[in-house]
C-alpha cells in the first residue's frame, strides 16, 4: 500500500507464508515497473526480508579464487537505494506495552531523509495498512472476524476480495485524499491521488469496465 495515496498496490488473498509474501512482492515489483519505493516499512513477519530481497537484490557471484575447498555461493546483495525498516512490538499479557524500529536496508541517514520527504509521516509505522484492514473487514463481511457472512469456498473468498479492493482504490472517496477548491472540499478516491484515474467511478462504470489485461484477466482467481 502506498501511504500517500492510500492506492491497495498488490494484493494477495490466503495465508500469510512465506511463499505468499514472495508471491506479493513479485506481484508488486511487475506492477511498479520494478522502481524501488522510497521507504518499505512492515511488521516484524520474518520472511518479508527475504521476500524484499528476493524482489530487488542483485546476485553476486563470487570468482574462482584457485584454493581448494568449495567455492563461496552466489548471494543476493539489496541496492544501494533500498530502504527497509520493521516495527516491533513488545507485548506483555496480550498487550503492547513497547514498541521499536529496526532498520534492515538502507543507512539511517536515508531512512531520515525519506520520513523528511513524506507528506503523511514522521516515523516508521504500520498503521496505514492496518487502517485499511479495519476498512476492508468493514466493507466486506466475509473478512469480519465470527460471523455467519464467512466465505463457504474459497475461490469466492478470492473473488471477493479483489472486488473489494478495485473498489475501494477506485470507487471510494478517502476522507484523508480530499482537496479544497474555491471553498469546495473534492472527493478523491486512491486512484485519483495516484493519477491512474480523473474522476470518482461509479458502482455501474465499475462492473462494466473490460478486463482488457489478459494475463490477469485469464487467471482463475481473479
């Protein structure tokens, strides 16, 4: 998720695995055109690293050094200009009662500059994708936790939440994206403030609008 304008960038639907995360940022990388996002801030899931890394690193092969013994292995190296950070929570009876940054990629240095340049925030912080998982479990009640809407198939769980989510990046005005003009608040939906769209889609224009990516529209889960 972008946290200035709110856009939902790739989406996953299933279990938070170690093979889904890699499967996100893969997915994440293609839609992006593989430009490195100025800051990554995550909870503290282990294999989100790997997952980054695995997305962005450049392999480095070592040379033949003529030593007997095996030769080092190739290993993923991040670019100079990935910045990284988790924050972790301290929890005590169920309870966060502390919590902490812990920089992964990047110098502190960059991670100062990109929190200098950001319009939304001034430290490290999850709560933008956290914010929306409230939203989502909010507008589509097969999220909500026990309740009888669950989702009794999953394919129908999947479609769902990929309606959910075009829906709320294009059809749902955020309070946070509207702009004053002439004494007149705009509604913009995350689309808008991402430039991909001009104007608040409608329920209708939504459902009628062609798939017109083929390899995304072909594939069973969307």
């Amino acid at each position: 998720m972008d946290a200035e304008s709110k856009l939902l960038v790739s989406h996953i639907v299933g279990p938070r695995t170690e093979k889904l995360s890699r499967e996100l940022w893969e997915d994440f990388v293609v839609r992006t055109e593989g430009v490195l996002p100025e800051l990554i801030t995550t909870d503290e899931y282990a294999p989100y690293r790997g997952a980054i890394l695995n997305a962005y690193g450049t392999r480095v092969e070592y040379p033949s050094t003529g030593q007997p013994g095996r030769p080092r292995n190739p290993r993923l190296e991040p670019p100079a200009g990935l910045v990284y950070a988790m924050v972790h929570k301290t929890r005590e009876k169920g309870k966060v009662v502390d919590v902490s940054i812990r920089q992964v990629f990047g110098t502190q240095m960059q991670l100062d500059r990109a929190l200098e340049r950001s319009t939304v925030s001034s430290h490290v912080n999850t709560t933008f994708v956290e914010r929306f998982n409230g939203t989502a479990r909010q507008h589509n009640s097969r999220k909500a936790r026990k309740v009888y809407s669950f989702s009794k198939e999953f394919k129908y769980h999947v479609a769902m939440s990929w309606f959910a989510a075009a829906y709320y990046n294009f059809c749902r005005p955020h309070l946070g994206l509207r702009e004053k003009d002439e004494g007149r608040w705009s509604k913009r939906t995350p689309a808008m403030a991402s430039g991909i769209s001009d104007h608040v889609w409608s329920l209708d224009t939504f459902m009628r609008y062609p798939l017109t990516h083929k390899s995304f529209a072909l594939r069973p889960e969307h």
